[in-house]
C-alpha cells in the first residue's frame, strides 16, 4: 500500500507541475486575447489582414482534333504585382539597385534605372507617395516570361521574403482561329454554354484545390496573397477531349461553304462531312452573314430544322420501295410538270418535265420531279385512307426521321413530322403529296444526312457523334466507339435499287453537271421554297434553299455530305447549282488529299511487265543481274558460264545470254555501265579516259586490240 501510495503522489506532483500551468495559462491568453487585446486584433483586421481558405483554379483541358492538333487549348497568364512591405530592411537594400536594373530595362522602360529606384524606395518608405501593399509590375505575362521576372534580385527570394506576387489565369486560345468556332463553342460568365466547351464542362474544368490566403487592403487593389501552408490541396487539371474533327477536311468545307456564301449572297449555310462505317463527324461548317460579314455564330447543322425540299424524297422513294408499291421502271404520268391537289396546284421545276407526260419511276427522281413523286405517294398511301397515311409515317419512323440524332452538342432541334391520327396537326389532303417531295415536315441537315449515309452504309444506321475520347495526361481514360442506331432500316434490295438511283442523279438527273471524270458519287439534289404563303393568285416565296445530300467515292463510301445554302441572292438557287458545286469541290479535294480514298496500287496479283519496259541489250556482271531480278521479282531464264552476261527480251521474261571476254585483248565494252566497262579495261591493263554519263556508247580502242598499256577514251551518253 505504501507503494501505490508513492506512486499516486508522484502522479499528482507531476499533474500538478504540468498540466494545471498549462491550463491556466490557456484560459489567460484565452481571456487575454478575447477581452483584454480585443480592440487590438479588431483593429488589425481592420487594418490590413485576414486569412481565408480560397479555390485555386484548376488549368481547363485541352480540345483537339483527330490526329492530335489543338482546336482549343488554355494559356496560363499571370498578373504580377509587388508587396514593398514584404521584404527585410537587409534584403531589400542589398537588392533594390539591381532590381531597379532589372526592372526598368526589361519591364517597365517609362522609367530609367535611377528613377526606378527612387519609386522602389518610396513605394517602401513614404506612406504619402503609394499605400498599396500590391503594386502592379505587369499585367497578362505569360509563364515563360513570369519564370524570367522570378529571377530578378530580390524576387527570386521567393514569395514571402522577395514580395513578387503572381496572380494566375487562364485564357482560352484556339490555334486555329475561326476553325470549327461554333462546333468547339465556349464557356462565358452570364451566358448560356455552347458546343463541346459546354457540354463537356465537367471533364475540361477539372477539379479547383485549395490554398490559405491573406487579404491585403489597400486603396487601390485587393488581392488575395497566398500563404505558406501545408495544407494546401492543388487543383486537378480538366481532361482533354479529342474528337473525330479532320483538320484537314474541316478547312476544305469551311473554305468551300465561305466561298458559295460570298458567290451566292446566301443568308447562311452548312456542311457536314461524315464517316460512313462509323458515324465520326469529320467536318461540321456554319457561316451566317451579319451586318459586318460573315460569322460562325449559329449551328444550323443542328439547331435549325426545316422544310429540306427534293433530298427529302429518298424518303419516299424507300417507303414505297419497302412496301413494294413500285419497281423503279414503273411508269407515272406528269402531265407536263403540272398538276393539282384540291385546288392546290403542284409544278416541277425542270422546265424539261413541260414537254413530257409518262416518264418512269427512275426518271421521276433523276429529275427530281415533283408532280410525279407526290402522284405516286399519294396514289398508294392517300387514296386509302387515314390509315393508309399512317403507314407512310410509320415508315418514316422506321428510318428514325421522327427522332433527333442524340449528337454531343446541346441545342439540337427535334424533327417535326405531321401525324393524320394526331388533331392538332393540321393534316389537310394536301399534307401527304407534299410531304413526299419534303414540305410540311421539318428535318435539320444533320438528321437528314444520317439517313443518306445509312443508305451508303447498306441499310445500317450509325450515330452520329463528334467525340472519341477522354485523356489525361495524354493517356486516355474513356473512349467513346462507333454506335449502331439501327442495324438495317431497310431492306437489301431497297438499298441496292435507292443507292442505283442516287447514282443515276449524278450520271443523268438534276447533278449531270458536276459529274467528275476521276472517281463517282452519289447524291441527291434539293430546292425548297421557304417563307411562303398561299393566295389566290398563287404562291408567295420569301426565298430558297438549296441543298445536296450524298456520299463518295459511290462504288466503296467513305464520306457522306450534306450541303444547305438558304436565301441565295445571285448566282441562282436551285441545289444543282448552288449546293451541289459546293459538295462537288469538297468531294475534290478530299479525294486529292486523303489516301483513304484510293484503292491500294499494289491489291491482286502482279500484272506482267511489258516486254519493251524490260532492260533488252544491258550488259553486266552475271552475278549482279541475278541479284537485280530476284529482287524486283523479274521472271527469267538462263545461266551461262561466263562472268560478264547479256539480257535479250523473250516475250515478258528475261533471257540471260553469255557475253565473253579474252585475256590480254580490248573489250568490247559499247552497252556497258561504267563500272562494268572499268572493271573489264583495267583488269586488261588498259587505263581509262571518260567523257559523259549513261552507257558506254562508243571506245577510241577496238574491240580485240592487243593490250599494251594504252589509253582508251570512252564515250558515255
């Protein structure tokens, strides 16, 4: 007992030593600094200081093309000021001159070396002259040059003891200019977020850290000073976004779109360039006319649904085709290009259709004839019925013409198709002719398009999309693959007949013109009246747009397009001569440009070489044409005994013949190449003179002369 006793009295003494004290003392500085220094700590935050934790902004990602290049891209900029409170009396007098130096001649040169100093000094020392505890050094400097200005004197002592203050930002950049500008989009303060920048804000924004800052009143500027602390959380940079955009076909169609829009006058106009197997946007233009010029400020591509016009009635021509109404080599009456729909008259635009009356089914969509497909629409879907109408939207539901393509981009229009079972549609009697020939419907030219390139892509409907992948760090994180819509949204046989059709609009119908000699293509001419309206004297147009849907090369597709060109104003408006050059000059310099499109050289088996492209008469070492034959593959025949050989042509092979040589006697070298012609004249103790270059063509010894050491002069050509 007396033992545990000891124990406990030495554990109080040491409570009591220690723990008590530091008690106390705790409840003092707590009652000092709360009461008593009360006034004082108030009136340093006051005065100049207090401490928060704040977000550091995380560095956005980058987006950039397919094959890497940068479409848009953030540039770290810095603000640079100077806390002349923050450096020691020691250290700032030892630097203040060669800070000066520095300063006013590699920053500020308003200021001379000596004037530079007596502000640094009075910034510091006469509170009349400058209160502020963060003085602008420069403004928007980029990293490069902010490491430079770290290094001055005083600076490089870091932060807190040299008193430079960086305040960093970020500015986005794309180094391509106006390429892709609406496609790529942007992210404002009090503006709705556009394109790729905005929809995929999470994954570029990354995620903001943390950091312990100090406040600095002054006069003029506030500003957040970063403090010394280990708590601090650095930020998580944005991801990249890499997306299908081909740099190279991006610039042709901008360039092609921007100079039909300045031919023609037009109001705006878009392209799309896409991929058939996969569904990859390659290309996606959009040129608006303002006030001041031309803009991408719009994605009409996407976000503007309208009437299309004749590219419309493949639709129909697959509906029809599908029930198995029509064989294309049926035959339809168009009354020489005019018709009426309860007193509502139809006229096709061809002034070619006023001198025919029975045409065929293919002809009717080769010259894009409206009369004759809304007949043949009407006469097996209208007559019938309303049920019979529901049909015909039912199919085009079948190739997802109701439903918006679900690309990466906010903004995308819903399709607009009339339904006779839906009251507040305004189905009239009229609805279905017209709708055959793409009016009372409204489709954007990205929804349009995916229907041409399913049709390229045998009957397979792909998604359209824009991005590939995500990266960070350059290694990537998340892929975004191809995406089957619909695996066959029509038959085989549809497809093969409305892909023949498409050809022969090109080869005969409304796109003769732009037919090229080099490759073929496939595509649909379309012009729609727009901003029109019914009177009794007929129809008033507000204007045209014209438009060109299809793909290339037609044989084996690659690429499908889509032109629309709205109110063109000179120059024309009907889609063969507005859109479809433009469609045309693309498809061009694609196919110049792009190996993809070109069928490899060296496919199937080796055709046989010409006889008069064979090397007949060459004279050599044996060994060395053996060699030379067995390399390029050259059938031939023969083996002399001799060193020297000669080739003779027999058919499309080589016949390798003997060529002798006699010791001690001038060679007949006429046909030899020089290394050959040397080898025989100096092994014979002949020295050799040449004039020229090629094959020996003539020798100043003759051949068999006795060789005594002499010269022989060779011509060579």
């Amino acid at each position: 007992m007396e033992i545990k006793n000891e124990v406990l009295y030495r554990v109080y003494f040491l409570l009591g030593l220690f723990v008590v004290p530091a008690a106390l003392t705790l409840v003092y500085r707590t009652f000092q600094i709360g009461v008593i220094q009360q006034d004082k700590w108030k009136g340093m935050i006051r005065e100049a200081k207090h401490i928060q934790e704040r977000e550091i902004e995380a560095e956005r990602g980058s987006i950039m093309a397919n094959d890497g290049s940068l479409l848009a891209t953030s540039v770290p900029i810095f603000d640079l000021f100077f806390d002349p409170q923050a450096p020691s009396d020691e250290d700032f007098n030892e630097h203040v001159d060669s800070l000066a130096y520095c300063l006013a001649t590699y920053v500020d040169n308003s200021y001379t070396v000596g004037a530079m100093r007596d502000h640094l000094i009075k910034l510091r020392t006469d509170s009349t002259y400058n209160k502020s505890r963060n003085v602008p050094i420069k403004r928007k400097v980029l990293y490069a040059e902010k490491q430079r200005i770290e290094e001055f004197p005083l600076f490089n002592l870091g932060q807190f003891r040299g008193g430079l203050i960086a305040r960093k930002r970020s500015e986005r950049r794309r180094p391509f200019g106006l390429l892709a500008r609406r496609t790529i989009g942007y992210i404002r303060e009090e503006a709705k977020p556009i394109g790729l920048e905005g929809k995929f804000d999470q994954v570029l924004g990354g995620e903001p850290g943390k950091e312990l800052t100090m406040f600095l009143v002054d006069p003029k500027h506030d500003l957040w000073k970063p403090q010394n602390n280990l708590t601090a959380i650095e930020p998580r940079n944005g991801d990249d976004v890499v997306t299908t955009i081909d740099i190279n076909i991006q610039d042709i169609a901008e360039d092609a779109l921007l100079r039909a829009m300045e031919r023609h006058d037009a109001e705006w106009g878009t392209v799309v360039v896409m991929e058939v197997n996969t569904g990859a946007i390659k290309a996606i233009a959009n040129i608006g006319r303002e006030s001041d010029g031309w803009y991408e400020s719009y994605n009409y591509a996407i976000g503007n649904a309208t009437e299309p016009g004749s590219t419309f009635k493949l639709a129909s021509m697959m509906a029809m085709l599908e029930d198995g109404y029509i064989s294309l080599e049926d035959s339809v009456d168009i009354e020489h290009g005019k018709t009426t729909f309860y007193d509502e008259e139809l006229e096709d635009s061809s002034p070619l259709s006023a001198t025919m009356d029975t045409i065929s089914v293919r002809q009717a969509f080769e010259m894009s004839s409206n009369v004759g497909m809304a007949k043949l629409v009407n006469e097996h879907y209208g007559n019938k019925g309303l049920e019979s109408a529901a049909h015909f939207i039912d199919r085009l539901r079948e190739f997802n013409l109701n439903l918006p393509t679900g690309i990466e981009l906010d903004g995308e229009a819903s399709p607009f198709i009339k339904d006779p079972n839906d009251k507040d549609s305004q189905w009239s009697g009229t609805t279905l002719p017209w709708m055959a020939i793409g009016y009372e419907l409204q489709i954007t030219p990205l929804q349009m398009l995916t229907l041409y390139n399913a049709v390229a892509n045998n009957g397979r409907e792909m998604k359209p999309y824009l991005v590939s992948s995500i990266q960070r760090y350059g290694e990537t994180v998340r892929t975004f693959p191809p995406t089957v819509i619909k695996r066959r949204i029509a038959s085989k046989e549809t497809i093969r007949q409305v892909k023949s059709l498409l050809e022969g609009v090109v080869e005969r119908g409304t796109a003769y013109k732009l037919k090229s000699d080099q490759y073929n293509f496939a595509g649909k001419t379309g012009t729609a009246q727009i901003n029109y309206r019914r009177g009794i004297r007929g129809n008033l147009v507000g204007g045209y747009q014209a438009s060109f849907a299809g793909y290339f090369p037609a044989e084996n597709p690659v690429y499908s397009c889509i032109v629309v060109i709205n109110k063109p104003r000179q120059g024309g408006y009907y889609g063969g001569d507005v859109a479809g050059p433009v469609f045309r000059e693309i498809a061009d310099q694609c196919f110049d440009a792009l190996m993809e499109l070109h069928p490899a050289i060296n496919v199937g088996k080796k055709p046989p070489m010409a006889g008069w492209r064979l090397p007949n008469g060459s004279i050599g070492l044996k060994s060395d044409f053996f060699t030379i034959m067995k390399d390029l593959r050259i059938p031939f025949s023969g083996n002399p005994g001799t060193e020297m050989a000669v080739l003779q042509v027999a058919a499309d092979t080589l016949s390798v013949q003997p060529r002798s040589v006699q010791a001690n006697l001038m060679p007949n070298v006429v046909g030899m190449g020089l290394r050959d012609a040397l080898y025989l004249c100096e092994n014979s103790g002949i020295t050799v003179k040449v004039n020229g270059f090629g094959k020996v063509i003539r020798q100043s010894l003759l051949p068999g002369t006795r060789a005594n050491g002499q010269t022989v002069w060779l011509q060579l050509e």
